[in-house]
C-alpha cells in the first residue's frame, strides 16, 4: 500500500497556481530569460525555499539547463498579461483572438468549469507530461479535448482526458475491454498520450504539425502537406483539405493557454478550483465486489469510481491476479485490519432463466453482453446449449437496473445512427401531411442492399413522399430492409 502525502500534492499545486496564474498576489512584472536567470543566481536561498522557477511551463535550474524550449509570446501587449511565456509554440492571430473573446464571453462558464476541474487534474498531468519529457504546457491540448473530464466520450467513441479512440488507445498500451477502460485513467492516460505525443514530434518537428495530427491523424497532415508543398500550419489552414475542427484545433489550444495562465488578466479571479487528488492505494483481488468493500472501509462507492474512473462495473475483472485500488486516504488503514476477516469476492450475480432453449451467445446478444464475459461466468463456451428455465450467470448486480449509467455503454448508439433516425422521422412526418398515396400499387420493388427510401425513389420514380405513404405500413416503424417488397406504382 502507498500513500501520496501531502507534501507532494502541494509540491504539484504549487505548479498549478504558476502555469495557471490563479495568483493571489498582484501580477508580477515580465522578464527576459537573462533576467530571470540573473534573479535565481543573485537568490540561491530563496531557490530553496520556495517552488522550482518556472518559464512559461517548463522548469530551468541554476545552470540555465532545461531540456525544453521557452516561447515568448509577441504581439500580444494590448491584452496586457501576467505572463507571456510558453513552453510550447503560441501565438496571436485572428483565429487564436476568436477563441480568446469565446472563451472569455459567450464560453465563459464553459473555460470556468473546464478550470475548477483543472485544480485536480492539471498538476498531475504536467508532471506526468514534464516526467516523460515533455512540455507541461500540452495540459492545454487535453483541456481543448475534454475539459478535463476523465469519462468525456465523443461520439466518435474517443474517450478520456485526452480523448483516445479505441485502435490508438490500444497501439499506445491502454487497456480496454467490459471491464475496464484505461483511456479514464488520468495517470496511464496520460503516459500513453506522451508517448503518441513524442512520436508526433518526432515526426513532424514542430509542435503546431503534431497537435493538428494529434487530431486529423498522422496521415491526414502528411497528405496535406504533400497537396500544399507546405508544412506551415497557417498555410494549411487557408486551404480545405483539413476539416474545420482540425483547423480550430490549434488556436483553441493556444487560446486556452494564453487564458489559462493568465487568469487575472481576463478576470477570472473567482473560479472555485476543486482539490489536488488525494488517494492511498490497496491491492485487491481479482473479482473483488466494490459495493461490498466501500461498505466495510466506511466510504462511499462512489469515491472509488471517481478515484479508479478506469474501472466500468461493479466489480474486478476475473483476469487479473490483484488489482491496485486508489481509496480516499485512511480507508487504507481500514483495510489492512479488516481484509483477513472479510470475504470480499462478488457473489451477488443477477440469474437469468430463459423461456424457450438457447446457447450462452445468445443470450450475451440479449443483454448485450460481450459473450466471452458469460463464458468466464458461467464455466463453458458461448456455444454452449442452454436448456429452458436453466439458470444463466449474468454480470450484473443484484437489485441493479440494467439500463443504469453504470451500463450505459451497453444501450448507446454512434452519433450517424441518432442523426439519421431523426432525419428519417422527420420526412415520414413530412410525407403523411401530404397526403398522396398510391390506392391499388400494381408494381412493387425488392428492396437491395444499401438501397434507401431516396435511392429507391430515384430508381423507380415514384415521388419520394408517395412512396413513403404507399407503403407507411412498413416504413413508419424502421427504415426499409434488404428483401423488403414496397409499392412504387
């Protein structure tokens, strides 16, 4: 068991006020380099006693050796800030000022909230990125990502503070699986994300390059910069070729930057920034019920969820030899004293009896279950026959809803399905108030694969609202399917 003490948190919040400038002191005045490097030579002493000094986000020591660069922002001395440097590229243009006055006006609870969660998340992410060589100032990309939210899901099923779909996630040493999504987990997050994030520097060589293919993807820019003969991304930008996301990306991140470290400059002066983490670690068993265990250490289940965000049921997996547990600081102590004496395995299972024979795949297709999941719990392969009334070991908890937030993965829909289900109902109710309706159809069409309602009604040329009346028997309640016969004369 380890305990992160105190001192180390406040080590990491030091860093935060200074990255972020959620100062209480009036702001400082601006120096060059030189200048500062003359201060920590002139005040040995008090380099001692107080935090690490800082240019921009990365640390410099007394020799003036510091493994990455310092960027002074130009430009910008009408917004009269606190601080203007960086230790990643930033600068100031319309597309960075467009997102400065968002952020500042109409987003301004939006960049308010995306700061108080900051208060817990931005200092560990800034080590881990400064541990693994880079630039701590990249907290900016994953604010621009997720705003901080460890559970953030995108409808392109990326996932996490720094938003990784699953392919990525996976390449870069992320497990994810039923039980477990490690693209929620702050700290191996956020090594993965310094790992994709070297490899795009190394790649590219220029910041700027990389963070737009942290988002387009390695092969989109490289195609890019080969159409436009340019690796400029200002240049890129001017052209269609990258979406529009791609082309706000950058900015975003730099308008964040400039706001978040100089949160005095743009008043915000009363963001309420939540707590550093605070956690000890106990290894756990595999199979271990959560519910069971926050009961004997005396805290709430839901502590453990926010502390272990990777961790999607209500138990831990079957696979794993023992699991290390963050739990709010002192439930360690309980724990030592308690674990001898307790059974903490997850016995509470939800049974199933199905009305009529069936195999184990089957009935992980009904519950939407990965069928390896039923197979581990219930001893046998998912080809497995299952007799009717034959009991089926399911995983879920006993007096749980199966549609609850915990297995809201299981019921979700991709984004084009919700949009084009809406789109569907939509002309099905703009053709009903039409009217016009074929009344004796003397010729019918085979629905085909890939064919629509619109396909079909350029096909065969029936107006598209005709068709859909003619055949409202079929269509009102689902889009058409392959074999499907509907009336187009």
């Amino acid at each position: 068991m380890m305990r992160y003490s105190a001192l180390v948190l406040l080590c990491v919040v030091v860093f935060f006020s200074s990255s972020c400038s959620h100062l209480s002191t009036p702001p400082r005045e601006t120096y060059s380099l030189p200048e500062i490097q003359r201060a920590m030579d002139a005040e040995p002493q008090v380099k001692q006693q107080t935090a690490t000094p800082i240019v921009g986000g990365a640390r410099i020591d007394k020799s003036g050796n510091h493994t990455r660069k310092a960027y002074l922002l130009e430009g910008a001395e009408e917004l009269n800030l606190e601080n203007y440097y960086f230790d990643i590229p930033v600068v100031y243009n319309a597309a960075v000022k467009k997102w400065i006055h968002y952020y500042s006006n109409r987003a301004r609870d939006y960049f308010e909230t995306y700061s108080a969660r900051g208060g817990s998340y931005a200092p560990l992410l800034g080590k881990t990125l400064e541990d693994n060589g880079l630039p701590r100032d990249l907290i900016y990309l994953a604010m621009a990502e997720s705003g901080f939210q460890t559970k953030a899901k995108s409808y392109a099923r990326a996932v996490g503070l720094w938003q990784f779909i699953p392919s990525t996630g996976r390449n870069y040493g992320l497990k994810i699986d039923w039980y477990i999504d490690e693209r929620r987990d702050p700290i191996k997050s956020t090594i993965a994300a310094s790992n994709y994030l070297k490899k795009l520097y190394e790649e590219f060589g220029d910041w700027e390059i990389a963070a737009a293919a942290y988002n387009a993807g390695e092969a989109k820019l490289n195609r890019a910069m080969v159409r436009y003969k340019t690796d400029n991304f200002w240049d890129l930008t001017k052209k269609r070729y990258l979406k529009s996301e791609t082309r706000n990306y950058v900015p975003k991140i730099m308008a964040l930057a400039i706001l978040g470290k100089n949160l005095n400059s743009f008043g915000f002066k009363d963001i309420e920034f939540h707590g550093p983490l605070d956690f000890a670690e106990i290894d756990v068993p595999a199979k271990t019920d959560l519910v069971v265990l926050a009961h004997e250490l005396k805290i709430d289940v839901e502590d453990i969820y926010f502390l272990n965000p990777e961790l999607l049921r209500w138990y831990i997996p079957h696979y794993v030899e023992k699991y290390r547990l963050k739990v709010p600081v002192g439930a360690e102590v309980v724990y030592e004293q308690c674990r001898e004496n307790k059974n903490f395995t997850a016995s509470a299972f939800q049974k199933y009896r199905p009305k009529s024979a069936t195999t184990v795949a089957q009935v992980a297709k009904k519950f939407r279950i990965q069928p390896s999941v039923l197979e581990d719990l219930n001893s046998c392969p998912a080809s497995t026959r299952i007799a009717k009334n034959q009991e089926v070991v399911l995983p879920f908890r006993e007096g749980q809803n199966i549609k609850e937030a915990m297995y809201a993965d299981l019921y979700e829909r991709p984004r084009r399905h919700v949009l084009a289900r809406r789109t569907y109902k939509g002309q099905i109710k703009l053709a009903k108030a039409s009217g016009q309706k074929l009344n004796n159809p003397q010729e019918y069409y085979t629905v085909q694969k890939g064919d629509t309602l619109w396909t079909v009604s350029k096909k065969t040329g029936t107006p598209l609202n005709v068709l859909i009346n003619s055949n409202i028997g079929i269509v009102e309640g689902r889009m058409i399917r392959q074999g499907d016969k509907i009336a187009v004369r």
